[in-house]
C-alpha cells in the first residue's frame, strides 16, 4: 500500500510540474478574488491531483470487484511441452526399478468459462478443451485427447462465504472513497483559503506601514516648521521622527512577510514567480446562521467517518463469521461432469464421446486443536468489541467538535459587524484626531494612539472576516453541504475517472 501511495505521489507532482506551473512574464499581474483563488487551486493544485489519482485507484479497485462478479471467459493453452528425460520406473511384478526413455512432447489448449456464485460462495465453470501428446519413443504415436464439454462446481460447505461479505463491503468502500475525494477537495479549498487571507492581511500590513510612512513623514514637514516658531516640543518633534524610522523598519519587514504569503499562494495555485497576484477583499454573509442539530445530522448523513465506521462494523462481523466457519468441521463439495474421449486423430477423437463423472467431498474435522478454533471465534469478537468502542468514542467527538465548530461560526458573524464597525470608527477618529493635531489641540502621543488603535481595528477586521470564511468551509468539509448555495457537495465521478 505504501508503494501504491508513494507512485501516486510521485505521479501527480510529476504532472503538477509538467502541466500546472503557469508561465508569466515579468511584471506580470493576476486579480483574484476568494471564488476565483478556490476555482484555480481545485482544478491545478498538487493536493488536488493527488485526491484524484488516490480517487482513480479505488474506483479501478471496485471495478475490478464488479468484474469478479461476471463471468469471465479465458483461453488457457500449455504448447510446446516438449520433455526427453530417464525416468525411472517400477515394475509391477517385481518390484525392480530401472530407467526407461521417457521422450515425448506434450500439447494443451482449453476455452474455460467461469462464473462466482455470490449466493453461495462457490464457483460453476463450463469448459472444452483438446490435448495433443507425441509420443516418440520406444515408438511414434500420436494421441488425441478431447473433452468436448467439462462442467465443474466447487461449493465450501463451511458456511463461510466471501463473495457476500464483499458484495456489502466493497460498495461501501466505493462510496467512502467518493466521500474521502470530496473532503481533500475541501481540504484544498481550506489551506487556499488560508493562504489567501495570509497574504491579504500581509497586504494590509504593508499598506498599513506605508500610510504611517506618508502620513509621519508629511505631519514630520510640518512638526519642524513648527518648531522653529516653538509652538511644538522638541520631545514632541523626536516622537514623530522616531515613529517615521519604525515605519521604514516596519516596512521592510511587512514587505518580507508579503513576499513570503505571496510565495506560498502563488505555488500552491501553480503560478511560477513572475506571477504577482492581487487579492479581493471578500465580504460575509451575517445573516447565515447554523442549527447545531442541522448540521450534526448532515455530518452523520453525508461524512466519511460515518460510512467509515459502517466498514468498520461490517469487517469485524466479517471476521467473526470466518472464525466460526472454521471451528469445528470444514467441509468443501466438488461436482464434475463432462464427456471425453481418445483417439489418434482429432475426428476421432471426438466421436462417441464417454461420460466422465466425478464426485468430491472433502473433510476437515479438528479432534484436538488446544482451543485454537475457539481461541480465534474469541479473539474475532474482542476485536469487534474494540471497533464498537472506537466507533462510539469517534460519535462523542464529533458531538463536542460540531457544537465548538456551530458555536464560533454564529458568533463570527456578529464578530465581523462589530469589528467592521471599529474599523469605520477608528478611521473617523483618526481623521479627527489629525486635524487636531495639525490645530495644535492634539499631542504627539494621542495622535500615535489614534493611528494605532486604527490600524489595529483595520486588521482586527480582517482576522474576524478570515475566521468567518475558515469555520464555514471547515464545516462545508465535514457535512459535505455548501450552506451558501443550499446544496450538498458533489462532483462528476464518471468524468473524473474518464468513462464520460
């Protein structure tokens, strides 16, 4: 499994590399909002080719399965067996060896059609075959063998049958993996989601500080005319200086951390760094309020836990029914019937063909085991009691993290009103507070305070925003139901796997 998980890595960053770098010129710019960035990493990203590919195996998996339950028709052939050896031989009479030329060659071709019985368990095959051996010493002889029609049933009698247990299982398997595939794809559109806000706020940031810049530095202009005529301090004049050098280092240091969110959307999205990327800023629906009930029952409906758990369940009770099938007496029926015959050329061979009949059945009776057989029945039903325990645990916590996850997203949203409000608010009393100043009723420090507390409410709102859009799609994730559009998560599995 871990080769198989390690090529299908290995092949999607093969691809990502090949075909999803998208090629810029220098200077080139990209306008994105939050729609757009989820659209291009879904359809480009490395995550998102590597949740299909895993997707791909398990559909060719449960492909296979189905296969297994039609009936397969195979052209079996063992030509040119040609063999000269000794070969020693005893004599029925006297019981002496001796070494004779065993030379001859030795030909094979049979048609065979096999159907599984998923009822029962076991196999029906119908099959013709014809075989040719050339005897060439101690003289030559040619012998035709045919069996113009061979019809074979084996059938376990220990009341275990497989074919059922995976004809439950594997289909649940088939959906759980449709189900996995959507959650990466969720899980692609939370990490470009996190990025996007990353290098909004970085984006905001560096605004920020050329702000301070520009303002610090205009207001600076007129501090030192001021001074000169003494209606300013010069302790006053040195705080606005200094606050002009923090705003230089704080741009420097907002421009790494630009650059830095900037690199990491840009790679996960494809683009090559030619790329330069501006973002939207996106809005939040206030008025989209969660049931904590609603969306418990989606989860529980839609997740791959849930259907997880389901498998789980099933491949214990599965182990339990092996384990009692092979306590105590193992029995296996094996029915053949078809017609043959022999001759020295093939129109011969098949005429007046013979009945060829055989009957089978095989027994396996423990007499002394040391409690093996019953060891086992034991050891399948504790396993399923641990499976039944993790299962109910795995509830409990989805119970807690739901009501955690309902609570902060319906909150968020009255948290983005109020910070969206200090945010208008803080620019209006900074705008106030500057005009003060420049009347000379305002100090330095109050005027830094005001900028600060702006500033501050300006990013304040961003983070709240970011967390509103971060809880939705992580609930969007675990219920499989976008709430924006009323409508469950889904995807066109046929197109994907390329039978459409």
């Amino acid at each position: 499994m871990r080769l198989i998980f390690g090529f299908i890595v290995a092949l999607c960053l093969s691809q990502w590399q090949s075909s999803a770098q998208v090629v810029g010129t220098p200077g080139s710019e990209i306008r994105l909002d939050l729609d757009g960035a989820i659209a291009t990493a879904r359809d480009q990203s490395p995550s998102a080719l590597l949740a299909r590919h895993t997707f791909l195996v398990s559909y060719w998996e449960y492909r296979i399965f189905r296969s297994e339950l039609l009936p397969s028709l195979s052209l079996i052939s063992d030509l040119g067996n040609f063999n000269r050896t000794l070969s020693r031989v005893q004599s029925s009479e006297t019981g002496a060896y001796r070494y004779v030329n065993d030379y001859y060659m030795n030909n094979d071709v049979y048609l065979s059609l096999k159907q599984n019985i998923t009822l029962t368990g076991g196999t029906v095959s119908l099959a013709t075959g014809l075989n040719r051996l050339d005897q060439f010493s101690p003289e030559r002889l040619i012998t035709y063998n045919s069996q113009p029609v061979y019809i074979a049933l084996n059938q376990p009698l220990n009341g275990y049958n497989s074919f059922k247990w995976e004809k439950k299982i594997k289909p649940k398997e088939y959906e759980l993996a449709k189900r996995v595939y959507l959650e990466s794809m969720e899980e692609v559109t939370e990490t470009v989601v996190g990025y996007y806000f990353e290098l909004l706020q970085a984006q905001k940031q560096s605004e920020i500080a050329r702000f301070s810049r520009d303002n610090t530095s205009q207001l600076y202009e007129m501090a030192k005319e001021r001074f000169t005529v003494g209606t300013i301090t010069r302790d006053a004049l040195l705080q606005l200086e200094l606050k002009l050098l923090n705003s230089e280092i704080s741009i420097s240091d907002c421009a790494v951390k630009e650059q830095m969110a900037m690199m990491k959307l840009r790679t996960y999205l494809g683009f090559n760094e030619n790329v330069s990327i501006i973002l939207d800023m996106p809005g939040e629906n206030r008025d989209l309020l969660l049931s904590n009930e609603d969306v418990l029952t989606k989860v529980f409906l839609n997740s791959s836990t849930t259907l997880d758990n389901e498998i789980q369940t099933l491949s214990a009770e599965q182990e339990i029914a092996k384990a009692r099938a092979t306590n105590g007496l193992s029995a296996g029926l094996s029915l053949q019937f078809g017609l043959n015959q022999v001759g020295n050329d093939i129109p011969s061979a098949y005429r007046s063909p013979l009945d060829q009949e055989v009957v089978g059945i095989s027994l396996t009776v423990p007499i002394l085991d040391w409690g093996v057989h019953r060891g086992g029945v034991k050891v399948a039903k504790s396993k399923a009691e641990v499976v039944a325990s993790q299962i109910e645990q795995s509830v409990n916590r989805i119970n807690e993290n739901i009501a955690l996850k309902v609570l902060q997203f319906n909150k968020q949203g009255g948290q983005c009103m109020v910070s969206r409000r200090a945010d208008a608010v803080g620019k209006e009393r900074y705008a106030s507070a500057r005009e003060r100043f420049l009347n000379g009723t305002l100090s330095v420090t109050d005027l830094n305070t005001a900028q600060s507390e702006m500033d501050d409410a300006s990013l304040r709102y961003l983070t709240d925003l970011s967390n509103w859009w971060i809880y939705y799609y992580s609930i969007r994730r675990m219920t499989l139901f976008d709430y924006l559009g009323n409508k469950a998560v889904d995807a066109d599995f046929e197109a994907l796997s390329g039978e459409r």
